[in-house]
C-alpha cells in the first residue's frame, strides 16, 4: 500500500483488553465468531452455534440461544435497546429475520422476541449478504446474495403494520447497505459486487445510479456528519465517497480491503498484509496478517497503522476502538488525548497540521491563538517573515499586539509591520498607537496607494481612531488625506484647521463652514471668523448675514419636503448677532454693513449693535470728511429712529466724546434734559440759542429763565436786550421773588437800574394789590365766622321752632306723624322712611354734608404727605398759597380729643354744623396766648382769644422754614 502523500502518526496506543485482576480477558476464547455489532453500552456477538453474546464494559459475558443452527448478521439499533438478527434455525437456505427487546426479559432472564419473519426475496429462497436498520424502526433492508434488496416499511418490532417491498434486484450480490436521512428524507445506499446505487425512500424510491462498480462485503461504511454523512466503499485501488446524487471525492489508498468502519472522524481500515502468519485452527484454516489504518479523512494524515494477527472484526463502543483478533483475542486502541497529539506535532515543527487538528476538534479561539502563536515565532526564526506575519495576524485580539510589533520594528520589515496593522484595524482594535504606526509606515513607505486604499475606503471593517490619523497624515504633509478624513469622519476642527493654517484656501473653508449646521456653524464662526475676516471679507460678511438671520446649509434646500407636503416649516436659527462683533476689529467697514442689515431686518436687536454702529458712525465722520453729510443723516435717523434700542447714556458719551451737537441736543431733549441744553448753549455763548432754549421748554422747567438771568447776570458784555426779555418771562410766570432778581443783577456792572425800573415797579403794585385783597378776604372770614358763631350758639342755648307747613319731598301740606330737621326740613313720616337712607341723617341736606365730609376726610389722609408738600410747594408759582392751604387743612396741627362720655347722636337728626356736646377738640378749650397775636400780623386781640382757631403744633414737620 502507497501512502508516501498523507503523513503517518502514532495518536493511538495498543494495548490487549485485561480484566479487573490485570490478566489477558479469555473470556472470547472458544467461541466461533460469526459475527460482531455494538451500541448501548455492549458488545453484541453470534457465532456459528446460533448463540449470542453480550459484553459489557466489566467484561461480563451472558449469553442465550438465539437460532438453532448460525447466526449470520447482526444490528444493534444505537438510540433503542433492539438488536434484529439474521439467522438459520433449520438446515438449508432459510434465513429468519428475529427482532430482540433488550429491555424486556423471559423468566430466565434472556430478552423477548418480538418479532419473527422469513427473509425471502422472492419465489426462491438465497442466503442474506447485507442488513441495515433505520434508527427510527421504521425501515429495515436486506440484501440477498442473488442481488435482491427487500425494504420492510412500518414498525420493524411488529407483523401487522410492516409491509415489504423489493426496490432492487440484480445478478450481483448485495455487499452493503445503509440508511441515511437528510431532513425529512430517507435515502437507502446499496452496494454490490459491480455497481453502487441510492434510493430515495420518500419519494416513491427513485433510483440513482452512482456508480459501475462496487465492493467486496464488509467494505462498506456510512461516515458520520464530519463528512455530511457520506457513503463509503473500499476497493483495492481506493476508497470512495459518494453522495445520494453522485460520487465525492476519492483517496488513493492502494492494498486489498477486509473491513471498513467509522470511528469519531476517522476511517478504519482493515487490510491484507503481504508478510502471513500460518496458524492451525480447529478447522484447519489458515490466518494471515492483517493491517489496521486509522485515517484522519478531513486532516489527511494516518493517525495509526500497525499490522494485527487476521483481525476479525473492528468494533467501535465505550469510547474506544477494539479490534477482534483470529485468536478471539480483543485489541484495544485507546486515541491519545489532543494535548499530546499537539505536542508531538510541534517536535516536527507540522504547525498547519496542528492547527487543523486543533480546528477540527472544535478547539477555542485561545488555544488557536497558541499553536498560531508557536508558529509564527517558528517562521520568524526562519526568516520567513511573511509567513510569520500571517500567523500573527490570526492571533489579533487575544495575542498583545506589542508582541509582534517588537519583532518587525527593524526597517527591513517594515512591509510585514504593515501588512499586520492593517488587519489590526480592520479587527476594530487598534489604539491611536497603532494607527499612528500604521500611517507612518505609508508615509515612510511612500506608499501612497496603501494611504489612499486605507483612508479612503469604504469597507466599515476598517476602523481606527481618525483625530489621529488626520494628525500623522498632516504631520507627514499629506494635507489632501487629512481633508478627506476630517470631512467624512465631520471632524469640522481639524478640516479647518489644515484649510486655514496649512493650505490657507480660506474659501474653501469659508464654503465648509456654510454647510455645517447651525452650532457647528455658530461654533467655528466664533473660532475662525477673525482670519476669514482678513482674508475674505464680503463672503464672511455675508455668511455672518445668514447665520444671524434665518441659517440654513447652503447645500440643503429652502423647502425641504416636509414643507413641500403641507407639514410643519424647520426651526428657524438665528445665532446672536452680538457675539460676532469682535470679528470686525480690522474691517469696521464691513461691521458696518453687517450691523446696517441687522437693524433692518431685526428692529429687535440689542443695544450693542445700535451702541456700536452709532460709534461707527461718529468715528468715520469725525475721520472722513467725504462722507460726513451722509453719516450724519445716517447717525440723526439712527438717534430718531423710535424703533432702536440703543443705550441713551452711551449714546449720549460717544456724542459727547465726537463732539457731535446734533446728537446731544436730540438726547438731551429726548430724556427731557432741559437744564443740560441749556448749559450746553452757556458753554458755547450762543445767546439766541439760550433765548430759544427757554422759550421752548420754559413751559416744562421755568427754572430755565432763572438759570438764563444769572447766566446774563454773569456775563460783563452788554446783554442789556436778553435779560430784558428774560426779566419779562420772569415777570410774567413770576418765577422769582424781585428782591432776589435785583441781587442776582447785582454781580452784573452793565445792568443799570434803568433795566429793572419797570420790573421793580410793576411788582411793587402787583404786591400791594395782592395786600389789599388779602385784608378784604380776612374781613369777609371774620364776618362769616362771627356768623357762624352766633348760629351754633343759638343752637346750643335756645329751642327751634319748626314753622315749616309743607313735606320737602313731596310739597305737600303736613301732616303728623312727621319729622323734623334742624336745618329747617320737615317731612311725612312715610315720605322720609322711602327716601331716608338711615334716620339721623336729612335726605335733602345729606349730598352736600356728604360733600363736606369726604373733603375733610381726603384733607386728614393727606395730612402727612410731607413729599406730595414739597413738590407742590417747588413747584407752585405762589409757595405762600400751596401753606396757607395745608394749613387750612390742619397738616401743621395735631388734633387731640379729649371724651368725656360717650357720643350721642343729636335728638332731632343729623346737622353738620352742630358738634356733640360733649366731643370738644382740647385745642378749644385752652385759650390762645396773646403772644400769638403778636407774632401774626394778620390776628387781633379777638383772634388770638378765639376758641376756634387751633393752636399752632410745637413741631412743624416740614421744616424750620414754615
């Protein structure tokens, strides 16, 4: 046999089967072996005398009498305790077909025959060549060595719902058969001499041709899902595998084939050895040397092969492979474990052969990372560094990747580096380190094709940390892959950066920068918007236009779809103007425009950007002479613009610091400021401005023709025609007392007395007028209140006699009951209770007492409004008139009442003139001191005595000057 291509390894050990006392088991010894099954924990044998035996694993042997005669074939079902036999119970061709329960037991203890049934193909009887039993009992065939092939369909353990059928006859005797399912199709392979076929039980057994040629029997095996279930046959030539649609693959493996069986993957094969072993039997038969192979199909290498004493047969059962020698002797192959499979891979250096061994025996990624490992450090030390790399690069995500980086910083390697952080980063592990590293090894490689398929690709497997990149690639000078990272990663910083510092393409930035959204927008406008400023100023400006107003990217639509479609408009955004002056320093043209567009179209804006663009203005007109009409009408529409929110106390400074006159006569004006125009006028000497002044606002602050008179007064030039028409409105709104208009003319050595002549005298008959009317006023109160006097006391001392004949209600003659007021009203009885709102009280006289009495006592709140006082004596042309009447309403007094019972309400009603007798102020009842007439000029003897004048209040709460 030729296996010179598939490499050959002891991964088993032989050993002969002993029992527990450690003595070679016998106990097979004897037994004339026909054939062997296994499953369910046992080894299941016949012999020639009909008998069958049972193995288990402490090597306990039972046995039962099965047929009279042999037994031909057995099958041990793996998931189910049934064995089926083929056997003869009478001389002849009389195959009988029993099917044993294990797990059911006879009274001696030996299983049940649930089943028995003749195999007959057909009209004539022929010797069974082939069993097979599906694992769901519901198939069963049997092949005939006159090339027939029965099918029992339905429960294999019962007569009555199992049917056969033939579904295959030929000349050529059946060697083999099995079941395979795929889902939920049963498909039957059968062997013979010269041909190979599959038969699809579900689909009413069609048949596929497979091959011309077969096998000798026992030389066929079914493989296990390791190799999707295949069929497989041994010929001398090779062996084949073969699919229920045709042949797979095949492997030449030279040499006669005795047996063919599945272990865990591997196929075993028995084969003829050319050295012979001639030993007697009992029956004079000779036994020959066989060899025993043990293949690794999916590896491809022979994990044993040894030559054995004529083996019988191969049985696979408790995890272990035995083999039944000639002698009944069993042979145990015991598979090393996988560890020291491994271990005598690596002493051979076959590391790919490790790896797959390790693969197939579903090892985990960490194992795989140590044999990956182990063989990249055996090429490295080689010097086959691309082959090192490659292992290393399986090793991504358990192995550091220091370690390899170590091995390949030498220049000379730099490729292989390269080749290994690649797929550093398309594993989503590499660091900042690494891709730092990655990228200078483009830039020293110079490799710029690598550069562009790595930053330029599309594959999302790639994945490294992009600031960095962008950084290695600008340090590098590879500005144009920087860009392109930084615009598809949106790393706004870093593009602008490398626009504005390394390239200084400031449009291109400039247009970047329109397509951000709004807070990027906002963002980077505050950070770059000084050197774009300087740069390119007028596409700046207007992008600071619509970034203040309503943004929107410029390459996004006005109306977007939703609006198309009738849905709710995208917020407007709208960044503060006032945050971007600063971007103006060096163009304050522009911040001039800027600003204009802003107030047009936001009315609202802040104070600062009115505050600033008046500065603006006042500056170039105080700077520029060309412009100065245009400016100033600008800077007087700006101040009169009712709209604007500038600040007026700024405003008014920047005036004053320009000089602008216009200006701060508007403001001062504007905030009622007449005593400043007025002094701004005295400042300059513009006399017709300050006549003007006073004409103008004189009516809202007369204090203006005062301020005007000692401004004259003051002045040593002849004003002789101004303070005569300053001392004519003084005059005419009496704004000064004349004794002090003469010394405030004193400090003037141009005034004469010719200029107050008329003045003085005209004052002087303007007093004395006023003295007369006085004293006539005194003597009318003086009347009255003796009247008033003579009245109370009259009520007081003598009765009242009702005269009146008529209601004052209805006009009517009187009648009683009927009431009567001391004012002289009478009334019905019933006409005063419908008209009276309470009965102290006169109907006819209440409006007007009621008059009087909310008058006295609005006079008692406003007793104590010291500051409604003062204002109105600052602001009264006759302070003298504004005392008189607060102390007419008893504001300078302190009334005291002194009760000595309680108040009654008056007999006969309500009369406001007539006080109860027993309420008295207490300033009544003490009498005046005749210094009080003394002091008063305007008080007689009489006067100072009366008991109805208050005494003054010791303390005056307005100050000593009243």
């Amino acid at each position: 046999m030729a296996f010179l291509q598939w490499r050959r390894f002891n991964f088993f050990d032989k050993e002969v089967v002993k029992d527990e006392g450690g003595q070679v088991f016998d106990g097979l010894k004897g037994i004339d072996i026909s054939v062997c099954a296994s499953g369910r924990g046992q080894i299941v044998i016949g012999d020639y005398e009909g008998n069958i035996h049972f193995l288990n694993r402490n090597l306990e042997l039972s046995t039962f009498k099965a047929y009279e005669l042999r037994i031909t074939h057995l099958c041990q079902v793996k998931q189910q305790g049934i064995l089926v036999t083929v056997g003869d119970d009478e001389p002849g061709t009389n195959p009988i077909i029993k099917v044993w329960n294990l797990d059911k037991r006879d009274k001696a203890g030996n299983p049940t025959c649930s089943r028995i049934v003749r195999a007959v193909p057909g009209k004539e009887a022929s010797p069974v060549s082939a069993l097979a039993v599906h694992e769901n009992l519901n198939l069963m065939a049997i092949g005939f060595q006159d090339g027939t092939v029965v099918v029992y369909r339905g429960d294999v353990t019962r007569d009555r719902h199992s049917k056969s059928r033939v579904i295959h006859h030929t000349g050529s005797q059946v060697t083999g058969l099995a079941f395979r399912q795929a889902a939920k199709v049963n498909h039957l392979f059968v062997v013979t001499r010269d041909s190979v076929q599959s038969y699809n039980l579900t689909a009413k057994d069609h048949k596929e041709e497979l091959d011309a040629f077969g096998c000798e029997p026992r030389c066929s095996v079914l493989s296990d899902a390791s190799q999707d279930n295949q069929f497989v046959i041994g010929r001398p030539d090779a062996v084949y595998f073969y699919q229920t649609d045709g042949r797979g693959p095949c492997l030449v493996f030279e040499g006669e084939k005795k047996t063919l069986q599945w272990y865990r993957g591997y196929l075993v094969v028995v084969g003829k050895e050319n050295k012979s072993m001639p030993r007697s039997t009992p029956g004079g038969q000779s036994r020959d040397m066989s060899i025993v192979n043990v293949y690794d199909i999916q590896n491809k290498f022979i994990a044993y092969s040894a030559p054995l004493p004529d083996v019988t047969d191969v049985i696979c059962e408790w995890g272990s492979l035995y083999i039944l020698t000639g002698e009944n002797r069993l042979m145990q192959l015991i598979e090393k474990d996988i560890q020291t499979k491994l271990e005598m891979l690596f002493k051979k250096n076959l590391y790919v052969l490790a790896i797959n061994l390790a693969k197939s025996q579903h090892f985990d990624q960490d194992g795989l990372v140590d044999i990956f490992t182990q063989y990249g450090d055996h090429l490295y030390s080689k010097g086959d560094y691309d082959g090192a790399i490659n292992q290393y690069v399986k090793t991504i995500g358990k192995l550091e990747p220091s370690y390899v980086i170590r091995k390949f910083l030498d220049a000379q390697r730099i490729h292989n580096l390269t080749a290994y952080l690649q797929s550093l980063h398309k594993a989503q592990l590499a660091t900042e380190d690494h891709t730092t590293l990655l990228l200078n090894c483009y830039t020293k490689l110079k490799d710029t094709n690598k550069l562009d398929q790595f930053i330029y690709s599309k594959d999302k497997e790639v994945d490294f940390d992009v600031e960095t990149a962008i950084k290695v690639c600008r340090q590098a000078g590879y500005y144009d892959h920087a860009l392109s990272l930084a615009e598809r990663h949106s790393q706004h910083e870093w593009y602008l950066k490398i626009q504005l510092e390394d390239i200084k393409d400031y449009q291109k930035a400039l247009t970047y920068i329109s397509k951000l959204d709004f807070y990027e927008a906002e963002s980077n406008m505050k950070k770059y918007g000084k050197i774009l400023m300087s740069e390119v100023p007028q596409q700046t400006t207007e992008l600071l236009k619509r970034l203040c107003t309503d943004y929107r990217p410029s390459d996004i639509p006005l109306a977007d779809e939703q609006t198309l479609q009738g849905g709710m408009p995208a917020r407007i955004h709208k960044a503060p103007a006032d945050e971007f002056i600063h971007i103006f320093v060096s163009n304050s043209s522009k911040l001039m425009e800027f600003l204009e567009h802003m107030i047009k179209v936001q009315p609202s804006s802040p104070s600062l950007l009115y505050n600033t663009l008046l500065e603006l203005y006042l500056h170039d007109m105080a700077h520029d002479g060309s412009q100065k009409a245009e400016l100033d009408r600008k800077s007087m529409d700006l101040l009169q613009n009712t709209d604007a929110h500038y600040d007026v106390n700024q405003a008014l400074v920047l005036c004053q610091m320009h000089n602008y006159k216009a200006g701060i006569l508007y403001l001062y004006e504007r905030e009622r400021l007449y005593q400043q125009i007025l002094r701004y006028h005295m400042d300059h000497d513009e006399y017709v401005h300050i006549i003007n002044t006073c004409k103008k606002f004189g009516g809202q602050d007369p204090n203006l023709w005062v301020q005007a008179l000692a401004y004259f007064a003051r002045k040593e030039e002849n004003c002789r025609t101004q303070m005569m028409e300053v001392l004519q409105h003084i005059d005419r709104h009496n704004l000064l007392p004349p004794l002090l208009v003469v010394q405030t003319l004193a400090h003037n050595s141009t005034a004469t007395l010719a200029v107050v002549k008329d003045y003085i005298t005209r004052r002087l008959q303007q007093e004395n007028d006023q003295i007369q009317e006085d004293e006539r006023l005194i003597h009318q109160y003086r009347q009255e209140t003796e009247k008033m006097r003579s009245q109370i006391q009259e009520l007081k001392t003598s009765a009242k006699i009702f005269q009146v004949s008529k209601c004052s209600i209805c006009n009517h003659p009187l009648e009683l009951p009927s009431v009567h007021f001391l004012c002289q009203h009478s009334f019905h009885q019933h006409c005063f209770e419908g008209y009276a709102e309470n009965e102290t009280e006169c109907p006819v006289c209440m409006p007007e007492n009621r008059k009087i009495l909310d008058i006295i006592r609005a006079q008692e709140q406003h007793k104590e409004l010291h500051e409604q006082f003062h204002h109105q004596l600052e602001r009264a042309s006759d302070g003298f008139s504004v005392v008189a009447d607060y102390f007419g309403r008893g504001v300078f007094n302190k009334v005291t009442l002194i009760t000595d019972s309680p108040a009654a309400p008056p007999p006969t009603g309500g009369n406001p003139f007539m006080e109860p007798p027993d309420v008295k102020p207490a300033s009544k009842l003490a009498p005046k001191p005749a210094a009080a007439a003394a002091a008063n000029p305007f008080l007689d003897e009489d006067d100072a005595n009366n008991p109805f004048l208050d005494e003054p209040e010791s303390t005056n709460p307005f100050g000593d000057e009243f």
